[in-house]
C-alpha cells in the first residue's frame, strides 16, 4: 500500500478512536459502514471495542484489514 492511502487510512483510524457511542444505541455487536469516492470502510464493535476494521480502496480493489483493539471511553 502506497504512503497516500496509509495516510488515509490513518486518518480513518483516527476519525474513529474519536468516536462516542450512545449507550442506548449499543447492541452486542454493531457494524457500521461510510462510504466515499476513494475508499469503503467497515468497522465491526464487539463490546465497545472496535475489534475489525476493513479498509476497501476502490480505485485498485485493495483490501487492507486493520485489527485494533481499541475501546471507546
């Protein structure tokens, strides 16, 4: 993966640790999916925890899987 869609995909990382659930919105396992003209993202939380994310950069049909393990406060 080129630096410029590492880049991106940073910057996606980051949007998302920044992220604050409604407690009364949460459910035992929530996807949640944005989309764009460059990149498709899936984000999959287990328990507040963001535990996959998929990255699908459209323009070369790369996918790049990040496994985090990052809780929500």
């Amino acid at each position: 993966m080129d630096s410029n869609k590492t880049e991106l995909a940073l910057k996606i990382l980051q949007v998302l640790y920044r992220l604050r659930w409604n407690k009364k919105e949460q459910q035992e396992s929530l996807d949640t999916k944005f989309a764009s003209n460059k990149v498709f993202c899936e984000i999959i939380v287990i328990d507040q925890v963001i535990s996959h994310i998929y990255v699908f950069f459209k323009d070369i049909y790369l996918r790049t899987h990040i496994k985090v393990n990052a809780r929500y406060n």
